[in-house]
C-alpha cells in the first residue's frame, strides 16, 4: 500500500492543489491528512476539496482543528494570528460535529499516524529532540514507524530503533518554499512540490475576504520562515499551539 502524507495544510488551497495534482499522489492507495487542515485563508473549500477525496482520504485531528472547532463556538481564540478567529468565522454549523470527531491517532499497516505526538495533538518534539524526550513522547507506542507533522519541517530520523518522520507543512512551510509532503511505500521519501507562489498569492487575494490576505501570504507562502528560525523558536518548549 502507498500512502501520501500531507500535514499542516492551513487552508492554503493552491498548496494543497498543487500536491493533490502530483502523479504519486494520484495514485496513492491512501491520502493520510495529519492535521492543522483548515486553520487558515480557504477553510471551507480546503474541506470541500478534501471530502472529494472520499475513503482515499484518512483524516488525523490537529490542535488548530480542535481550537478552531471551539473558538467558531466562542470559546476563545488560541494563537496570535488573527487570521485563526476569522477562519473560525467561516466554518459552517455542519462542519464542526465532523472537526469534533477526528481522531488523536490512526494506525495504518503497522504505521502511527499523528499530528504532534500520539498522546497530545500540540505537544513539540523536533528533529533534535534528545532520545530521551523521544522515549517520553511515544511511551506505549506499538508500532516501528510513527509519522507526525504540528512542526512544519520535514525530516526522517531513528528514535532507538524507531522510525519517526514528519513530511512538513503543505501550506505554511518553514525552510524552503514549495508544499512539503511524504510518500510511504516500499521506503519513506519526502517531497516537495514547487509550485507558482506569486500566482497562489494573487488567487488568495482574490478568493480570500481576510483583509490582510495579502501580508498574510506574503509571510506564510511567498517569503516563509526558515528552519533556523524556526528552531529557535521552538526549542526548549514542550508544547505550543503551531
């Protein structure tokens, strides 16, 4: 079975568009979507695109898909980009029993599919992450491969004997540019998928009604934070809402 990983999507349809248009993914037995999907310019036709997927798709629940399942029920706003509470403002009625219900975890075929670790959906563990965080985080874990995105930053490495991989972020990538994603078949291979970011730019400024849209993109799709920037931020916190 092959199975195409796409995490952190962020609602940034071109993005996603452009990996859903990838041969390999076309022919995937299994699109595993790791959370983080609608948080973000596009909420709701990120989801209406996904649901065209049907079984092909397995979803995974994200923090920012449960904080903004709750902050569209007024319970709050939860991360520092305005553009989450006005994300949550465009979800309709229907779609929140679905965000509800999205699972912590998903085993495939000996494969752990989760978003940040399989016990906490917003906890941080990076590619540096000493062995002994990493034994913390998977304690009960079964399976000898676990995926996992929340980070944004692609990576492959063995945690004693286990292999752990994050395919990056689809529509917000931190370090190079393009949609960031994994193949899992025969072997494990990430992906990046290039793809037109001054046309993505233009489509969300038409498209998206968030009045900061274009500053927004510039940030989160034309100009996007570097992995070294991002670690730095990162480092030394046990959890945070990405």
């Amino acid at each position: 079975m092959t199975v195409a990983v796409l995490s952190d999507v962020h609602g940034v349809l071109p993005a996603l568009e452009a990996v859903l248009a990838e041969p390999d993914v076309e022919v995937a037995d299994r699109i595993v979507l790791l959370g983080d999907v609608l948080a973000g310019p596009m909420p709701v036709e990120t989801l209406t695109r996904l649901e065209s997927l049907g079984s092909r798709a397995v979803w995974v629940r994200g923090n920012a898909d449960r904080e903004l399942a709750a902050s569209a029920r007024g319970a709050g706003d939860f991360v520092p980009d305005p553009i989450f509470p006005w994300a949550a403002r465009q979800l309709r009625p229907g779609d929140l029993p679905f965000l509800d219900a999205l699972p912590l975890t998903v085993s495939l075929d000996g494969v752990l599919f989760c978003h940040a670790t399989p016990r906490d959906d917003s906890e941080i563990v990076l590619v540096d992450s000493p062995l002994e965080r990493w034994a913390e985080v998977l304690a009960g874990v079964t399976e000898d491969v676990v995926v996992c995105g929340h980070t944004h930053m692609p990576f492959v490495r063995l945690a004693d004997r286990r292999l752990i991989v994050n395919p990056g972020s689809v529509g917000m990538p931190y370090g190079a540019r393009g949609a960031h994603w994994a193949l899992l078949g025969d072997g494990v291979e990430l992906r990046r998928t290039e793809y037109d970011a001054e046309a993505a730019c233009r489509f969300l400024a038409e498209h998206c009604a968030y009045p900061d849209i274009e500053a927004w993109a510039d940030f989160f799709v034309r100009n996007p934070a570097s992995d070294a920037e991002a670690l730095r931020v990162f480092s030394g916190r046990g959890t945070s809402s990405t």
